[in-house]
C-alpha cells in the first residue's frame, strides 16, 4: 500500500523581527508530522527563534503539544516530528535578542 503525504510552505521567505504564530493546519488525516525550520539569515545581538508546536481540536483554540521549545540561534535546517497530535497544527514562535530579524522557511510534511 502506497501511502499518502503532503508538505505544505507555511512560511516562504518570511522576516520576523516579532513573536508570531504560524496559520493552523488541518492535518487529521496524518497519522505522522514532521516540522521543518530553515532559517536563511539571523540578525541581532543575541538573536534567536523559539518554535513550540500547538495543537487544536477545531483550529480555533490552541495548547501547547507538550515538548520543550526548540531555540534555533543560526542559519540551517532545523526538524521535529509530532506524533498523537489530534486535528491541527501550528507553530508558536518567539524572536528574541537585540534588534533580532530572522528570515526562513517553515514547512509541514505530514504522512498517513
């Protein structure tokens, strides 16, 4: 049996100089979700992106999936996979630093 998958560019060459979170995801149909974070280009004395993944029954409500932040503090490809997450997704992010800007990508790969 061939299994479906679908990753989705939640973010396309963003800058964010703010805290921000991520549009919802539907993704009840995964049995699997993998987030990928590709920062381009970090700026700032002390720079760095905090991403904590939140979950939804309903996309409008939101909580924290459970795991610890991951604080990213350079360029690079970043990943974590989410597994038992319910319906949607969507990534809590915290930019912190002086003057902090941070430019990347955001992907979800989700997998039956």
């Amino acid at each position: 049996m061939v299994r479906r998958s679908f990753t989705a560019v939640i973010e396309k060459n963003a800058t964010w100089t703010s805290d921000f979170e991520t549009e919802p995801y539907e993704a009840g149909w995964a049995s699997e979700a993998r987030w990928f974070v590709r920062i381009l280009e970090m700026k700032g004395n002390g720079a760095a992106l905090s991403v904590t993944p939140q979950i939804s029954p309903d996309g409008l409500f939101w909580c924290d999936e459970g795991r610890e932040q991951l604080v990213l503090r350079g360029p690079g490809l970043y990943s974590f996979a989410l597994r038992d997450f319910g319906n949607w997704l969507r990534l809590k992010a915290r930019v912190s630093g002086g003057e902090p800007s941070v430019k990347g990508f955001i992907y979800l790969a989700l997998k039956e």
